[in-house]
C-alpha cells in the first residue's frame, strides 16, 4: 500500500493484543463500513477527504490510488500542474450504517464549500461497500501489485529475448554480406582471364606481322613446266629478243 495515499489515524500504537483485545477489534471490524469514491478531484489528497468525510461520521482509515506513472509523467511535462493526482479511493467508517447513508446523500452531489473554495463544484461520487472489509483491500492491493511484477517481468524478459533475436539477425546478415562479397570478387577475378584456348592461341594483329617480316627458309623456286608447244615457242622468242 502506498504510505503517501493513506491516511490513518494520528496515534499510532504498536503493542500485542490481548484475547479481549484481539475480541474488541474483530467485533469492530465487523461494525466498520467502507465507502468507495470512484473519482478524486484534482489536487485533493488523503487528509482532505478525511478532512470532509469526518464532518458526517468518524473516519477510520483513508486510502487514495495515485494515477498511473505513464499517464503522470506525461501529465508533469505537458502541464503545469506537478503535485500528485489521485484517482479513486476508499474511506472506512466506524459504523457501516453511516457509511451507507453518507454514500447514499453525498453520491452525485457537489462538494461544496466556500466560494471560491478549489472543489466547491466538484461532484462527489462515491458507493457504499456492502460486505467489504478493509483487509480485502490490503488483499487486493497486493495482489494487484504482485500482478503488476509479474506482467513487469514478462515484459523484461520478452524484451531481453527480443533484443537477442536482433543481435543474432544483425550478425547472420553481416556474415552473408561477407560471404556475398567474396563470391563477387571470385566471379570478377575469373571474369578477367582468359575463358578458351581459342583466345590463348589466337595471334594479335602485331604479332602476325612479326611473323611476316622475321626471316624464313628459302623457299624453293617451282619448275615451270609448260605442255603446250605454242606457247613454248612464243617463250622461245621472247627470250631470243631479250638475249
């Protein structure tokens, strides 16, 4: 339970209870009834709900739920209001028949007071607890905090899982990225060498003519044979004129 939202009573008195006392207090407990206010007006604290509640009956304990850290962040930076907010409640009575006829004369009623007081127009709205003991509150706040643990550790949990998926993504796709860039640079360094011995063997244009112009065996000079006597005779001739 908060400290900051509860409000008892004044002297506080630590001993062990005798059997008549132990007797005393269950049979109070029984006789005590507990109001819920569903909605504090802004600003208002525990002592002040005390304050207006004990005008009707005498007041036993007082417990306000503060609002949700999230929603109170975001309200102290957005905002000029800092102080603490509180968004339900519960007042017990000493006597369950005055709580009952407070809930049923102050519920959906203005709170009231001098003019220009903070609440004077708020409403009030609040129902009486048939049944409803104080422990079963202390019971329920515990539970609900116990809840609130677990669900926060859940979400720890979840979020540790989730943030090692992540670093295990990011280093497969770095190794892959590796891996890519080697089989690129294999493909491009294969690319650059020859791919057939056709091109390995073939001559360059320079090259030829080297060839042509290195010298080479003599070549042997071919026998003119002519089997035609005409034109054997016409060579003849032709020869004859020149020597």
């Amino acid at each position: 339970m908060d400290p900051q939202g509860f409000a008892g009573p004044s002297e506080k008195v630590v001993k062990p209870l005798t059997s008549e006392a132990l007797a005393a207090f269950k049979a109070a407990q029984e006789k005590a009834g507990v109001v819920y206010i569903s909605r504090i007006p802004p600003g208002m604290r525990p002592t002040k709900v005390r304050h207006l509640m004990s005008a009707f009956g005498e007041v036993g304990r007082v417990y306000l739920q503060q609002e949700d850290p999230k929603r109170a962040y975001l309200r102290r930076k957005y905002t000029s209001t800092k102080k603490v907010h509180y968004t339900e409640g519960w007042v017990e009575f000493k006597d369950k028949r005055v709580a009952r006829s407070v809930a049923e004369m102050l519920n959906a009623q203005p709170i009231g007071g001098k003019k220009g007081t903070r609440w004077r127009d708020d409403v009030w709205t609040m129902k009486y607890l048939p049944k409803f003991k104080w422990n079963m509150l202390t019971e329920q706040i515990a539970h609900e905090a116990a809840v609130h643990q677990a669900q926060l550790r859940v979400e720890l949990s979840q979020s540790r899982r989730e943030q090692r998926d992540y670093l295990k993504n990011v280093e497969l796709a770095r190794v892959l990225d590796k891996r890519a860039e080697r089989k690129r640079k294999a493909a491009k360094g294969g690319s650059s060498q020859p791919q057939s011995a056709h091109e390995v063997s073939e001559p360059t244009p320079r090259e030829r003519k080297k060839d042509r112009e290195a010298p080479g065996p003599a070549k042997k000079k071919q026998k003119i044979v002519v089997d035609d006597p005409s034109t054997e005779k016409q060579l003849n001739s032709v020869l004859s004129s020149i020597f």
